[in-house]
C-alpha cells in the first residue's frame, strides 16, 4: 500500500524527471531546428556564430549543466523524503 509520503516522493520525483526531459529534447533538438536563424548572431568575444556554438558546444555545456542540477534537485527531494544516502 502507497503511503502520502511516498505518493509525494514519487510525485516530486516523476516533475523533476519531466522537467529534465523537456530540457534535454529542447537542448538536443529544439536548438538544432534553428542553427540556420542564430547563425545570424554573432558572439561578440570570439567571432562565432550563434548557431554554430550551440551545435558543436553549447548543447554539451547545457547537458553537463542540467546533470548536476538534477543530482543537487534529486538529493533535495531525497533528503525532504528521509531516503538519502550518505
């Protein structure tokens, strides 16, 4: 039998999973759709093109990004819920 606690714990863990997974495709997919139009700007510092950077850099730096947010995110519901680990 689910208990609230758990029912929550899950609850909060599936939005949390759904979130990533909107992020990733936007980041994987999204971006790329419109590589052509940001080519259009260009990064000030280096001379690059917009598009170009997030096709061969910026969607990698989004990725590693977004683990770590969902790792210090998940811990937080862990911790809230009383299933951390150590």
């Amino acid at each position: 039998m689910a208990t609230p606690d758990r029912v929550s714990y899950w609850n909060k863990t599936k939005s949390l999973m759904f979130v990533m997974l909107a992020l990733w495709f936007f980041f994987g997919f999204v971006v790329h759709m419109f590589v052509v139009p940001l080519n259009n700007i260009v990064i000030p510092i280096f001379g690059f093109r917009l598009g170009f950077y997030m096709a061969s850099q910026g969607s990698l730096i989004a990725f590693v990004i977004m683990l770590f947010w969902f790792a210090r995110k998940q811990n937080e519901i862990d911790e809230e819920h009383g299933v951390a680990e150590d």
